[in-house]
C-alpha cells in the first residue's frame, strides 16, 4: 500500500483525454515504423504513406474535437492550448500532410527509404505540435530538437545527392550552434527566476522578486533575464530564418528535397512562432523588459525585411528565390512580434488584453496565409519539375496554362500590397501592418510597405516570365529535362493537384473571409464534444 | 560560494566563447561540431551552476535532458558526415561548396 501510494506520488497527473493528439501522433509514428519492418520494399512504400497521412489527419481531427482544455494549463502544467498554438497545430499537420502527399514519387525515382522518410514526416509534426502547445521552456526546447533532427534527416535523405548532404550539413552544423544559444538562453532565465515555466515566469516578474528555497526572497536581477532573452532570440532567430541569421537558408531549400523544403518553410516557423509568441506574452508584462527588447525585436524585424526582399532581387534559382521570400515574410511577422512586446508600454487591463489577441491573431493569420502561399508555389514547382533555374518558367502558360495561373495566384498573393485585394496575403499585410501603425510604430510599418512593393519586382518578374516571354527551345528543355530528374508518380501527382487545388481555394476563401479561421477555433474553443 | 558561482559562469561564458570561435574559425567537420558540443557543455555548466547556487534540484534534472538531446545530435550529425564523405572522399567543408547564388 505504502508503495503504491509512493508510486502514486511520483506519477504525474495528467488526464489521457488531454493529451490525446499526442499519444495519436505517437502511435501513428510508431506505427509507420512496425509496418514498414513487416512488408517488403514495395509493400511499405505503397502503404506507408496511408499510415502516416492518417495519423495526421486523426490528429486534426483530435484537435478539432477538442479534447484538450482550452485556455487553461494542463498536463502538469506542460502545456497550454490557445486559439494560436491550437489553429498553428492544425496548420503544421497540414503542411506535413502535403509532404506525405508528395513523397511518394520522390521515395520511388530516388530510391528513398520510405520508412525512414513518412515516420520522420511524423515526427516533424509531433516535434512541431508540442513546441506550439508547451508551456514549459525545456520542453519547448526538446520538441524543438525532435523537429530540428528529423528535418537535418529528411533534408539529406537522399544520400546519393551531394548537394542534398552539403545542404543537410549545413543546416545541421547551424541549427546545433543556434539550440546552444538557445539552451544558454534558457539557463539564464532559469537562474534569474528559478522556474522553467512560462506562467511562473510572469508571475515572478510580475512580483520582481524571487523566492529562494531556504525562504525569504531575493530581488530579481534584470540583467540575467535580458541576456537570457537575447540568447534566447538569437536562437529562434536561426530557426526562423530571420536576418542576420539567415545564411542557411537559401542553400537549404536549394540542395533539400522539396517536400522537405515544404516543412522547413511553413512547419518550423509556425512552431517557432508559437513558441516565441507565449515566451513574449511571459515576459512583455515587465516593462523594464519591453524597453529593450522592443529594440532587439524591430532590429531583426527591419533587417529580414530588407535584407530578404533585396537578397529574393537577385535570385535566378526558384528555391533560392522563395528562401530569401521567406526570410521577408518572416520580417513582417517579427514586426508584429515586437508590437506585441511594446503593447504593455501604451494600454492596461481589459484593452491590453483585447489588443493583445488581435495581434496574435494577425500573426496566426498570416502564418497560416504564407503557409498556403508557399505551399501553393512549391507545390506547382515540384509538378511541373520548375524547382531550378527560374528561366525555366519562360512562356509556361502556353505549355501548361493551369499551372501558369496557379503559381500566378501564389505570386499575386506573396506580394499582397495593393494588387489584389481578396487574398489572403492581402488580408493578412493589411492587419499586420494596421497593428503596427495603431501602435506608433508608424515608420517601420512604412519601411514594410515600400519592401512589399519591392517584393512586387521579383514575384511579378516570374509571372511576367510565365505569361509574356516567348517560349524557348532552351526553356522547354530546361523543364523537360527537370521533370525527366523528378519522375512522377500518376496517383501522387493527382492528389498533389487536389491539394494544390485546394490551397488556391483557400487563397480566397482567407482572403474574403479571413474571420472564417477564427470561427474554427472558436468552434474548437467550444469543443464538438464537450 | 559566491566565488564558486562566479568563477563557474565565468568559466562557463569562456567555453562558450571558444565554442562559437571555434565554428567560425574551423574548417573541418568534426571540429566544427566539437565545437558545437563545447558551446552545449557551456549551457550545461551555467544550468548546474545555478542550480546549486540557489539550491533546486531542477536544474541538474534538466540537464540530464539537455545531455540526451545532445547525444541524439551526435548521431544525427556524424551520420551526416558520413554522407558527406562519401560524396567527396573529405570533410573539409569549404570545399563543399555547390550551394551557392
């Protein structure tokens, strides 16, 4: 009895219901790796990606249902479900769905271990989810790991490429140096607040003063949190691809296979972003904090969306191309960031609260809009073997006009300033950056603006190319030849189509009705079950 | 005490600073991860000095965590390597250098 009461005591009291996406996504995972020991090459590679892509799509279904409890920590106070994290999860598992989709005819030309591929695509996502939902600093830092490992994997899968084993080093090499920051990050805040819980973060910055073990308090010493804070960001920084700290990516989404670069894209950033928002929300109440990171924010806001746009001008690669796009359009969404960390600094109580949200929700808006952007250009690219030199496109609508007006309405969306109003990209810019100005942050918004409308140069210089250049001899070869290098499958080209078909629906579909995603999440709020 | 603490971040800092040199400066694979591995050891060693400082026990706990992820980092990475070499025979890596714009 003792002992059952001593075991009692050490095991955590968490409600399996909660934690149900999770223990799906685990077992999906696990899964894929039996099947794929039980059944012969062919039989796991026709059957694989059923097994993974169910697991995802049950564990969307799991969010939706809602299980979790919403707004409230649960799990030992592990995690926290929120209309971010939980409208981010979804998205996540969206994008791995698309690679699931796409994998098969990149498992069967380039003789890809098909186990390895579609379990890992599970574990990205897994890795990704529990990032967004955790609470808990070191947590967030191990789903971070499982994530960032299994992309270094998929990236260099494809072991007879050079290229993909040059990009996986790389990106190996500094995502390692940036989960260093990272982690020495998370020691210092650590040893300022004694407590890797985001909620007992606020709350002792909120007192400012410590409660130390032998009791009595010590006063908080603010410098060990802005360092903290500073490592901490530097290594988010490379994870999200933002200027100065960019430099791995063109080459990564170059030399990685696309449905990875499609992870590597939306995936992670989502996650990151997730991460990056509950940390801020946990800090931003102390205002000796804001000041400061006010400024590290906007700095690194400024230089991507710079630095990005600029860099994308001068691109002649496709893949190279959407890296530097990424690396603006992350910019955009560190511009809300750093509003999100001014905001304690101008409003108080209710109307903090309110504005608060809005600006979450403009991230998450345009964090799922940019993953349909994106997911929508590389998807085309992949069909059409454009994933090279963009001279490639010329005269592309003439050969395959559906094609050419699918990667016109990606490009049309990725500028989003002043072009076409009911897209998402559109939709989502303008509450971006109608945050900012309501808030005093006029210059910078302005600084956004005119990038977008440099950004206008290089996705509009690839319609032009599609539409008004004449085809050439030499284009027609430069993408037959690629589609020759990147054989199709016939039943996962058709479902790509289908998801390609649907990202455009969902272009406008945001970008008429961009609330239509709040009422999910609020429909998830309300839980279909509970 | 406070002198312990103090030294131990300081020489915490130091490692970590020879760490990030290191990736900046090598150009060989291996050392370029070791130096990785050093910087890692840095936060490890700042995590348990203030872990004992201020007395929680939590703070070793989650080192041990770190420890693992690290472990499975070096997996991951040597294999990498690995396929790495087998491309080109060596692992100097500014010599594998297709990527560019």
């Amino acid at each position: 009895m003792t002992t059952l009461a001593l075991i009692q005591a050490y095991v955590p009291n968490i409600h399996p219901a909660h934690i149900m996406p999770f223990l799906v996504m685990l077992v999906g995972a696990i899964l894929c790796l039996i099947f794929d020991a039980m059944s012969d090459k062919q039989g796991s590679r026709d059957l694989l990606p059923w097994v993974a892509g169910s697991t995802l799509v049950a564990t969307i279904m799991s969010l939706l249902i809602g299980f979790m409890p919403y707004n409230r920590l649960f799990a030992e106070e592990t995690f926290r479900a929120d209309t971010f994290s939980v409208l981010g999860s979804i998205t996540i598992m969206l994008a791995c769905l698309l690679a699931v989709i796409m994998g098969p005819a990149l498992v069967s030309r380039r003789n890809i271990p098909s186990g390895e591929f579609y379990t890992l695509i599970v574990f990205v996502a897994f890795g990704g989810m529990t990032m967004a939902l955790s609470n808990e600093l070191l947590t967030a830092f191990i789903a971070l790991e499982i994530m960032s490992l299994s992309l270094y994997v998929l990236t260099g899968i494809d072991r007879r490429s050079s290229r993909a084993s040059e990009a996986a080093f790389k990106y190996f090499i500094l995502g390692a140096f940036a989960s260093a920051f990272l982690v020495l990050g998370i020691g210092f805040i650590f040893g300022a607040t004694h407590t890797t819980h985001l909620h007992e973060i606020a709350a002792v910055l909120g007192e400012g003063s410590v409660d130390l073990v032998n009791g009595g308090a010590a006063a908080l010493n603010p410098i060990w949190i802005f360092v903290g804070f500073a490592l901490l960001f530097v290594g988010m920084c490379f994870k999200l691809s933002l200027a100065p700290f960019h430099m791995w990516a063109p080459d990564v989404y170059e030399g990685a296979n696309t449905p990875t670069v499609v992870m590597i894209a939306t995936s992670s950033k989502i996650a990151a972003f997730a991460l990056m928002v509950h940390i801020v929300a946990a800090l931003a109440r102390w205002d000796l904090f804001a000041e400061g990171a006010t400024y590290l924010v906007g700095f690194v806001a400024l230089v991507s969306m710079i630095w990005g746009n600029l860099g994308a001008l001068v691109q002649s690669n496709f893949k190279r191309m959407m890296a530097y796009s990424s690396v603006a359009q992350t910019g955009y969404m560190a511009l809300a960031l750093m509003v999100l960390i001014a905001l304690p600094g101008q409003l108080e109580g209710a109307k903090l609260a309110a504005a608060e949200e809005a600006i979450k929700n403009a991230i998450v808006l345009y964090l799922v809009g940019y993953t349909v952007m994106s997911a929508l250009a590389l998807g085309i690219a992949w069909l059409i073997g454009g994933e090279g030199h963009m001279a490639g496109y010329r005269g592309l609508v003439f050969r395959n006009p559906i094609a050419a007006t699918g990667m016109a309405v990606a490009m049309f969306s990725l500028v989003g300033i002043g072009f076409t109003p009911p897209t998402i990209g559109f939709m989502g810019k303008f509450y971006l950056f109608k945050e900012a100005v309501q808030y005093n942050f006029t210059a910078l918004a302005a600084i956004a603006v005119v990038t977008s409308v440099i950004s206008a140069f290089y996705y509009l210089n690839l319609v032009v190319t599609m539409f008004m250049r004449e085809e050439t001899e030499e284009a027609g070869v430069r993408l037959a030849c690629m589609r020759e290098q990147t054989f199709r499958l016939a039943s996962s080209d058709a479902l790509t189509r289908v998801a390609m078909a649907s990202c455009t629906a969902l272009i406008f579909l945001l970008g008429f009705f961009p609330n239509s995603l709040f009422l999910i999440a609020d429909a998830i709020k309300e839980g279909f079950l509970r | 005490m406070q002198e312990i603490f103090v030294s131990n971040l300081v020489l915490s800092a130091l490692l970590f600073t020879i760490g990030i040199l290191g990736v900046m400066w090598k150009r060989n694979a291996i050392s370029l991860f070791m130096s990785v591995e050093l910087m890692l050891n840095a936060a490890n060693l700042a995590f348990v000095s203030f872990a004992y400082q201020m007395g929680l026990l939590s703070g070793g706990i989650l080192v041990l965590f770190i420890m693992t992820v690290a472990a499975a980092e070096a997996g991951v990475g040597l294999a990498i390597f690995i396929s790495m070499f087998r491309a080109k025979r060596h692992i100097r890596v500014d010599e594998h250098d297709m990527l560019h714009g």
